[in-house]
C-alpha cells in the first residue's frame, strides 16, 4: 500500500521509515470505520506504515489499516462477487455481513470492546493526532471525504544517531531469523513477519505479470482514455 511505500523511502538511507494518513468525519458519514461504543463510522481506515532496513533479509514492512480490514479487500471481493468474512464489516443497520456490497461500517482492529477493538481505536486516534492535528489540517465541522480533507505525517528516524547502523540491520536480520525458527502452526509451513508475503509476491510478479480481471483491465481502458495515457496490456488481457 501506499503507506509502506512511503515509509520505505528512508531504508536508502539507512532510516527508519513511518507513514501516516489520517481522516476524522467531524459529523459522521455513511461509509467508514466506527469507533467502539458506537455505530456511527467517523474514521476512515487511517492507515499507517513503518519501514525498517536489514543487512541481508528483505526489509521489514509494515503496512496496516487501523479497521480490521482496509477498503480496498472488501471492494476487491465485490468487484470478484465473492463474500467477506464475518467480524470485519457491518451494514448499515449494525448488522454482521458477509456481503461486501452492503458493508458500510468498518470495525477497528480488533472488533468489539470484548475482542480488542478499542485497540484499533486507540491507534485510528492517534494516527489522527499526528495527521490532522499536528498539521491544522481538520475542522470538526467537516463531513465530507476528498484528497485535499486527507492529513498525512511522514518521519524518518536517523539509526545512526542511536548506534551503528549496520549492526542494528545485522540484529534486524536475527531477529527475523530466529522468527522464521519458531515451531509453524499446523496447516503453515513457515513463519512469515510483516512485508515477507508481499516481497515474495513481488518478485514472481516482476516475472510473470500482474493478474487483473474484466473489471480492472474495462477500469485501466477508461481511465488511460480518460487522461490520454497508452494502455500497455500483455496479449492475456487482451
């Protein structure tokens, strides 16, 4: 996601990166992630990255909403006509759903009070704090949702200033190497830490492609219209 992109643009610099983007819904809205207590989604999934260098593992990314689940996995399963799993939308009565058409509020991390919800909502506020807040970037009347409403904090934090570099990278690697040691869980073959899953899908898609279905290939063609871009597609999609 865009988060971790972002926040991986310190690991050149051996720095560690974090990313921020946050939106509070002064008045509610219809779509959006709920705080726990309520039904009224006020958030938007306010996600957050955190980039860290390594001297020979792939660098540690972390890239997560603070809801259960971001926006883009529910549309992902609509435009699929697939169904969502129960415990991360509700509808818009309140109500578990498996259907991503009618997901409108989103829960936070952790689902309910009883689950641990109040710890995605702990974060979603302070993922906010350091977005909107520290920039002057909201107004409690505001209610509507555009990129220019969206605050974002980017930081970078210096190792060097804390140790050496390229022995914090060296530790890096061996705690990931004494992760990837653990007992797997049955069913799983190996213990992934965040952003291992996502840098494996990289490289085999640097060399076989991309997989888009009839919606997102019609979606790329009306945009590459739209703004007068070339559509570069692969004789499979065509």
């Amino acid at each position: 996601g865009a988060a971790g992109y972002f926040a991986y643009l310190a690991i050149e610099h051996d720095m560690i990166g974090v990313s921020m983007s946050g939106h509070l819904y002064g008045n509610g809205t219809s779509r959006g992630m709920a705080p726990v207590f309520s039904l009224q989604p006020m958030f938007g999934t306010n996600p957050f990255g955190v980039a860290i260098p390594c001297e020979k593992q792939p660098s540690y990314v972390l890239d997560m909403s603070t809801s259960v689940v971001p926006v883009n996995r529910v549309e992902f399963a609509k435009d699929r006509g697939e169904s969502i799993p129960i415990g991360w939308c509700l509808d818009a009565e309140g109500n578990p759903t498996s259907d991503p058409a009618t997901a409108k509020i989103y829960l936070p991390l952790g689902g309910s009070r009883e689950t641990g919800g109040h710890k995605g909502f702990g974060l979603a506020m302070i993922v906010e704090a350091m977005t909107a807040l520290l920039s002057a970037g909201w107004a409690e009347e505001d209610g509507s949702y555009a990129q220019d409403k969206i605050a974002h904090f980017l930081g970078a934090f210096r190792i060097d200033i804390f140790r050496e570099p390229t022995d914090f990278k060296i530790a890096m690697d061996a705690m990931i190497e004494s992760l990837h040691r653990a007992e797997p869980a049955p069913e799983h073959d190996r213990v992934f830490v965040p952003g291992e899953m996502e840098h494996e899908t990289e490289q085999h898609r640097l060399q076989t492609g991309i997989p888009l279905i009839d919606k997102e290939v019609a979606d790329l063609r009306e945009l590459s219209e739209r703004f007068d871009v070339q559509l570069k597609l692969n004789s499979r999609t065509q």
